[in-house]
C-alpha cells in the first residue's frame, strides 16, 4: 500500500506530544490526510499517572486516555496504534511500518518521546526486573504490588521514589539503592535531597547511596538478589529507575542531526527540510538559558507540539518555555519552575522541618529556578519570572512573608 504524499502530514508517535501536534493541526485549519503513527496498540494516554495512581491501583485505565473515543473519526485522522514506523526515507519522503505499509507524506513529525536508561549489569533481563516507560511496563508491574513483598529500586529519582512511595503506601517493604551520594542527585539541591531522604525514612523506605550494582540473580527459592559493592539485597522484584534517554532510533537512521536528543530549531525543525520534532526526544535551543537543553515533561511535549504544529502550517512562532515539573510523593506536592542546574548559588524560603518550603536558585543573584515544598504560591510566581533578567532583592527573596515577584519586582 502507499499512500499519495499530496497534502499529507505524519506523526510518529502516540504519546502526548503527537495528540497535541494533531489537535493543534486540525485546530489551525489543516483539512489534508492526517496520519498518527504508534507502537503501543493504544491511542494516546496519560503518562505521568503510570508511577503514582495509576500503579496504585487508583486510576482505571479509560481514565488515562487522553482524548475521547471519538475523536480520531470525527476529525478524519488515520491512526496505526500497533504498527511502528521502521524507516523514515527523508528524500524520497516515506515511512514504511513495521507491516511492510508505507506512508509517503509532504510534511512529519516525530515525537517518538523517551525511553527508560537501560542497566547494563548481568540480570538486568530477568523475569521480574521491571522499568517504567509505557503502560504495558505497569501492567505487568502490578500484580507484584498486590501482595506483601519487598520491593527493590534501582535509581533514586522522581520515578525511583514516586513508586516507593506507592510501595509503601500498599504496604510493601522498600530498598533503594542510588548511585549517587543522595537521592534526586542530579536534579536539586542538597537541601531538597535531603528533605526527601528523611520522607522516605520516616514512611520506613531503606535507602543505600553509593550503592553500585553490579548484577542481579534468581533465587532457587523464589525472588531476586541485587549485588553491590556493599552487599546483597533481596527483593520479590526489582524496578529500574535509572533516568531516560531520547528515542532517536528512527531519527539517527534517517540521518537527521542529533545531540542529546533530535536537533531541532526555535520552531521545531530538524535539520532535514519539512520534518519536525517535538517533546522528550529532542534537544532545543533555549534563550533563556543560552544553551541547547532537553526537557523530559509534559509541558514540554504538549508546547513544542504546538510550535511543531503551527511552524508546519506556515507560521513564524518560536519556542522557549519557562520548564515546571511536579513530583507526588506520598502527601507531599514537589512544584518545580525552571532549570536549577545552571545556578551557582541558593536561598531557602520557609520552614523545612515543618515541610513548607522553597528553594530559590540564583546565577550572579539573577533568579534561575524555585523549587518548592507544599508552597504553590511561591511555584506559581516563580513560574511567571524566571529566569530574571536583574538582579532579585535577596533580602525579600529570604523572607517568606514576602511574595517572590516583590523580590523581583525590588531588584529591578
């Protein structure tokens, strides 16, 4: 089968960043053959969920999806859930699918996302190792978690502990082992590592920093054993958690740029005329920060899918978002606005043994970044000023009585 290429786009990928790209298209006025391409054999659906409430057992799986049933027939979108696009021929303008179909198109978009960073340890490919990335991963995750049992967690970041949290909370035993020397290492600052260490101690979570592993065996009894440098460790089933890397495979076939993810331009295009990128799997140029980053977020995903969709109808629009995540861990609401890796110092606003707090992250006094503890207010007004372009009042900046914009708002 091939598919006449005259007014044609494709989206490979299914996940939130090609439903955006595709309501975005059809919202700007695009009445051309529309094709959403996926390997899941799911329309698109909710990820954040899948390592909290979902996992929990708290969310029913309807309740991921992301736009109604109908919709894909009611705005004329040919969708292959469960046929994976192999190739990507950028000169000849194709896609061929795993089921030997082709797609020839005038424009296309990959937002092929991420995917979990694999442990490359003897093991890691047993029965019962798990790794969160899709919906498929969780659903065979779950039935482990309804049983008592301990559960062993690899990696001591936002996923690793959001599903500690979950363990818990379903009354499972729980050891992380990081890396690292504290949890959440590579993404915030001593103090809010060190603030959720002790939520995870004190909700009964062993964590080992500085744990190295290096394999992981089957018991004759039953379960798996983890093996470090400091001992062994015993589980019913071990989850990797490891952070993410892009998943560029089809884009570094098709011979388009990358670095740290699919290269693309202010306005979402790659190096190759007429096909774009957008979300986890491409690397952007960022204005603010001056710099090329990579943004593993949903606010990504649904805000460079727009650009996407709009620079592909003709439009002149550029992309450089503020970035926010958030993070649930058992009662606790983490709030993030910005990129605080870049910063060369920090002020805590609040009270952090009562946790209700915020970290404030500053380059040359210029506020970079918030991260906030049970404080939307402080996350929300952050959000609306960083990165600032002054100088903040460091004074007001310390006062937690005072709002963080009449800190920026002095130092001007």
């Amino acid at each position: 089968m091939s598919v006449s290429k005259r007014r044609t786009i494709a989206i490979i990928g299914a996940g939130q960043a090609g439903a955006q790209a595709v309501m975005t298209l059809r919202a700007g006025g695009f009445d051309g053959r529309l094709f959403l391409i996926g390997e899941e054999g799911h329309p698109p659906y909710q990820r954040p969920p899948l390592s909290k409430r979902y996992l929990a057992g708290d969310v029913e799986p309807s309740r991921l999806a992301l736009l109604p049933e109908t919709f894909f027939d009611e705005n004329d979108v040919t969708c292959e859930f469960a046929n994976a696009a192999m190739r990507l021929d950028v000169a000849a303008r194709r896609i061929e699918l795993a089921d030997g179909a082709e797609i020839d198109f005038e424009q296309a978009l990959i937002a092929t996302g991420s995917k979990p960073r694999p442990l490359a340890v003897a093991g890691a490919d047993h029965e019962g190792v798990f790794a969160i990335r899709n919906l498929a991963d969780v659903n065979a995750m779950r039935p482990s978690l309804g049983r008592d049992g301990r559960a062993i967690i690899i990696g001591g970041g936002y996923i690793g502990l959001e599903v500690a949290a979950c363990c818990r909370a379903l009354g499972l035993e729980v050891v992380v082992l990081e890396a690292g020397e504290r949890v959440m290492g590579r993404t915030t600052s001593e103090v809010i590592s060190g603030y959720f260490e002790g939520l995870h101690r004190g909700n009964g979570v062993r964590i080992e920093v500085g744990s190295i592993v290096e394999r992981i065996d089957r018991r004759q009894s039953g379960g798996l054993v983890v093996a470090t440098g400091d001992g062994d460790f015993v589980g019913d089933w071990v989850l990797v958690g490891i952070g993410a890397v892009p998943n560029d495979g089809l884009a570094k076939r098709a011979g388009l740029g990358l670095a740290n993810g699919i290269l693309v331009d202010e306005c979402a295009r790659t190096t190759a005329p007429g096909i774009f990128a957008a979300g986890d799997c491409t690397s952007f140029p960022s204005a603010r920060y001056g710099r090329r980053i990579r943004l593993e977020s949903v606010q990504n995903a649904i805000d460079q899918a727009k650009v996407a969709a709009r620079s592909m109808l003709g439009h002149d629009e550029r992309y450089d978002p503020v970035p926010w995540f958030w993070s649930d861990q058992y009662d606790v609401k983490y709030q993030i606005a910005g990129l605080s890796q870049f910063s060369d110092g920090q002020v805590v606003r609040g009270d952090v043994e009562c946790g209700s707090f915020a970290v404030a992250y500053l380059r040359e006094n210029r506020l970079m970044a918030v991260d906030a503890i049970n404080r939307p207010s402080d996350y929300m007004q952050a959000r609306r000023v960083v990165p600032t372009v002054d100088p903040v009042d460091l004074d007001l900046l310390r006062d937690p009585s005072v709002g963080i914009n009449e800190a920026v708002a002095a130092g001007h």
